[in-house]
C-alpha cells in the first residue's frame, strides 16, 4: 500500500516567525527614528531657548559697557549646538530730517528704501543728523537665528518672519525720541560652550544730536526742539518687520516698509495734553505744537477739544460770587489771557437751580502790551448743577467750552451754541494777570499764520467785529510761540478750587515734527570665544 506524507507545516511556520521579527523589526526602527527627530527637535528648541536667554542676559551686559561705567564685561553664553559670531557690518540706522523747507512735500522713496529730495526746490528737503552700522552678535542653529542688535533681542523663524525677544534701546513718549545707538564691532566665532568679551576700547558714547559742535546746511544748530519738518528713524536690518512691529505698536508714528528688509518711523508730534487736572495758582500746562495753524482740534468728530471745568473755592462762597480766575501765557513780547469775571447775581445749587453765570474776556499782544486785541462775551456763560459727589445734593460748576466742533468736525467756524465775543477796548479791571494800558490795534496784521476766512481786522463800534471763542483761541495760539505755557491765576488762590476742578485739550498740531531729539553715539567691542 502506498502511503501519502502529510504536508509538512513547519515552512510556513518559518515564513511566520520571520514576518513576525521583520514587522518588528520595521517598527522598532520607525519608532526609534520619530523618536531621534522628536528628540532632536526638542534638543534644538532647547538650544534655541538657551540662545535667546543667552542674549538677553548680554543686552543687559552690553548697555551696562555701551552706556555705563564698566569698561569691560565678560557674558558666558552657555553650552549649546550652533555657532555664535560677531557681524560687525549687519544692519543700519539713519537719523533723517526731512521736509527741512517745511514746504509740506510728502516723503517720498528710492529703491533701497532712503528718503528723496524733492529736486524742484533745490535739494534742501533732507539732511542726515546720524547714519551708523548696527553690526550684531548672531546665534544660528539650523534654520533659526537669535541676535542681538540695537540694543534689542529678536529672533528669525523660517516661515514666521522676525519678532522681538527684548526690546531696543528706542523710546518715544511725550513728542521725546530718547535714542542711544549702540553699535557692536570685534570679531569672532564660537561652537558649542562660548562666551563673549564686551569692552569698550577706545570709544566713549557722544552726543548725536543735541550737539553743540555740529550745525545743519543753513547754519541751524543741532539744537532741541526740531522745528523744521520732522524726523525720520530708518532702519536696514534682517529683523527689519520685528522692528517695524515694534515702532506700530510702541511710537506715535508713520512707520512705512520702503524696500525689502528696511523700515522706517516719521516721528510725528500728536501734541496732546488729553484730559487734565488743573493746576494750582501758578502752575500750568505745557502746550507744544499749535503754532502756525488753527490746530485746536480733536481727531474723532462731535469731541471738544478745548474745555474747562471749575469748581468754586470752599473757601469762598458755593456760588462763584468773588470769581476772578484766569489762564494766561507770558512768553517775550506775546501777552495772553483768558478771563473768567462772575457776571450779575445769582444763586447756589441747594434748589436744583442757579442763575450764576461769568464774562470770558480774551486779551493778546504781540509787542508786550504796546498794542493789543480784546473781546468780551455778549451773553455770559451760565453755570450749572449736577450732583457731581453722589451725596444727593447738586453742586454748582462752570464749565467753560473755548473750542468744539458741534459735531461737524470743523473746530474754527461759528455755530449757534459757541460762545461769542465782541471786540472791545480793555482795562484792568478785565483782566487778572495783565493790566491792559496799552492801544487797542485793530489795523495790525497778524501774519504768523494764515488761515480760511483770515485776517480779519476787527473793529469797534454798534456793531463791532464778533467772533466765537473757537476762532479766536485757535487764533492766538497759533500766534504763540512752538511751545509756551499755560498758566493759572486766582486772585489770590481765593475764587476757584483748583484740586476739584480739570479741564481737557487736544491739539492736532501740524502731523509733522518731532519736538525734542536726545540721540546718543556708544560703541561696544565683542569678541566671541570658545
């Protein structure tokens, strides 16, 4: 009999087991090579993060050298892969007056991102105050780079562009640039453990601009405040859209991107008080800015932009009865004030209602008094009750609107509900600061501004020359100098309770001019070591 062998499984058993180890095989090295990438991308994350806190410790290192005492600091940069060098050529910064004829030209551009003159008018449109490398000290790693450079930190990703880590030595409040340009120079490369020597050398920061020794094209010193047209920062740098974000969101400026890798701020002066506390008898408030233009103005319609509110002295009597309050200028020859006189009778505010009200009386002189301009209102202004303390009891105010715009957006026409003045001889019982001796001039021609629907020559008479309040302070301020002061007078100290009362004001100015400039030279010398 024949007899047939069963198949033998032991083959496929073999292709099994070796499926099996394969497949094992297969994943335990796709595991392990996400794991090693998953594991190198933390590891450089990691290095990235050392650098930027490397960096940050050297920008407090390197301004301590640049701007302070020390002489030399020495800053360990840490142990991490990627290589740390000096660039001493990276980047520039240019300080630029432009429109310098204050002829209103708008800037315009050249294809490398600098600013052009505007050759029908001579060339005198643009001077350089300062044009200076940066240079950097830059960790790469990879695709990513940490630098600093200007004072500042900032970092580059692939696809995400620039942004800060710290930032620049770059500051502008208050119509001030505060601008300390520190430049890195030296040399020198570094892989894994390095540090950076920082010293000095020779160099010692000087003045950029003020500065005594230097003068602009037409003899003008490089003195404070700018007066011709404005400033513009420009900047060449790799991180030149984190700076730029920076300047959007850190200056009242017009920050433009010319050309690729430059961005450049014009510093403009918003010369705005906003709201304000009033000041004490002889105190003030600082105006910068109205001068040359009717510029009494707010940038949202339907605003005021000129107000006050007074409160009467507790002192004195709750319903005004002695006011003789004032804001005056006394700047060389430019007399100015603005008067409040109580008009008539009237009472407080216990029944809810007052018949109190005041003369606003407007004085200038532009020859310290010789020859002036005075107005008085044709209606006094009314006060007003409201319960201002929350006590259940109304208070007594005067709230006094020299400049609004009823909500039309022009803040220098007449309208109905304006407070209106008549011209008119003064004396000195009108006034409080000043005491009007001189004569009255309504044939001079003031001509420090022009203005629609100016100049007027006023004169008396039945009927004399009315205007509105919003004409006439636009008017004289814009006849003051750049920047004059706003002082307090109260007879005394005796008629307003200046800490309860405020006032607001906003003034647009030009849109153009940086009003102080405090721009300092430093230079560091940084050479980077294993």
């Amino acid at each position: 009999m024949e007899h047939r062998r069963r198949p033998d499984g032991r083959g496929h058993a073999t292709v099994g087991v070796v499926l099996v180890v394969s497949l094992v095989v297969l994943g335990s090295t796709f595991v392990l090579a996400v794991g090693d990438r998953a594991l190198r991308e933390t590891q450089h994350r990691s290095d990235v993060e050392r650098a930027q806190q490397a960096m940050t410790l050297f920008d407090s290192e390197a301004v301590g050298v640049a701007l302070g005492d020390a002489d030399r600091r020495t800053v360990a940069l840490g142990r991490a892969e990627g290589t740390y060098r000096v660039e001493p050529s990276a980047g520039t910064i240019s300080i630029i007056n432009v429109d310098r004829d204050d002829d209103g030209d708008d800037i315009g551009w050249n294809a490398t991102g600098f600013p052009t003159d505007d050759a029908a008018d001579g060339n005198d449109d643009i001077e350089y105050i300062q044009n200076e490398t940066l240079g950097a000290v830059v960790y790469e790693n990879g695709d990513r780079t940490v630098a600093y450079q200007g004072g500042g930190v900032w970092q580059r990703v692939p696809g995400d562009g620039a942004r800060m880590i710290s930032p620049p030595e770059f500051h502008y409040r208050a119509q001030t640039l505060t601008l300390p340009i520190v430049q890195v120079t030296g040399s020198g490369s570094a892989a894994g453990s390095a540090r950076a020597v920082v010293s000095k050398g020779d160099f010692r920061a000087r003045p950029v601009y003020p500065n005594a020794t230097r003068s602009f094209a037409n003899g003008d010193p490089f003195e404070n405040p700018v007066r011709n047209g404005s400033v513009v920062v420009r900047i060449e740098s790799e991180y030149a859209d984190a700076w730029g974000t920076y300047l959007e969101e850190r200056t009242d400026g017009n920050v433009t991107y010319p050309a690729d890798g430059v961005v450049a701020v014009e510093l403009v002066s918003l010369a705005q008080v906003g709201e304000f506390d009033m000041p004490l008898e002889g105190g003030a408030v600082t105006v910068n800015g109205a001068a040359g233009a009717h510029s009494v103005e707010r940038s949202s319609p339907g605003r005021t932009a000129f107000s006050i509110r007074l409160r009467p002295d507790d002192r004195g009597s709750a319903k005004f009865s002695n006011l003789q309050w004032s804001m005056y200028v006394d700047d060389g020859a430019h007399e100015f004030e603005m008067h409040l006189e109580r008009a008539g009778s009237g009472d407080d505010c216990s029944d809810g209602s007052t018949g109190t009200a005041a003369h606003l009386t407007v004085y200038y002189s532009w020859n310290g008094g010789t020859d002036y301009h005075g107005w008085r209102t044709t209606t006094p202004i009314d006060a007003e009750c409201e319960d201002l303390n929350g006590d259940g009891d109304d208070e007594i105010y005067l709230e006094v609107t020299f400049v609004d715009d009823d909500g039309d957006g022009v803040y220098d026409d007449a309208e109905t509900d304006d407070v209106e003045l008549e011209y008119q001889s003064l004396s000195s019982g009108d006034l409080e600061h000043f005491g009007p001796s001189g004569t009255l001039d309504g044939s001079h021609a003031l001509d420090g501004h022009s203005a629609p629907g100016e100049p007027v020559t006023p004169v008396t008479g039945s009927p004399g020359t009315t205007r509105v309040s919003d004409q006439l302070v636009n008017h004289y301020f814009a006849e003051l100098p750049e920047e004059f002061d706003l002082r307090v007078d109260d007879m005394g100290s005796d008629t307003v309770d200046e800490g309860a009362s405020s006032g607001v004001f906003y003034e647009a100015g030009d849109g153009r001019g940086t009003t102080y400039l405090h721009a300092t030279a430093a230079r560091i010398e940084v050479e980077v070591e294993d």
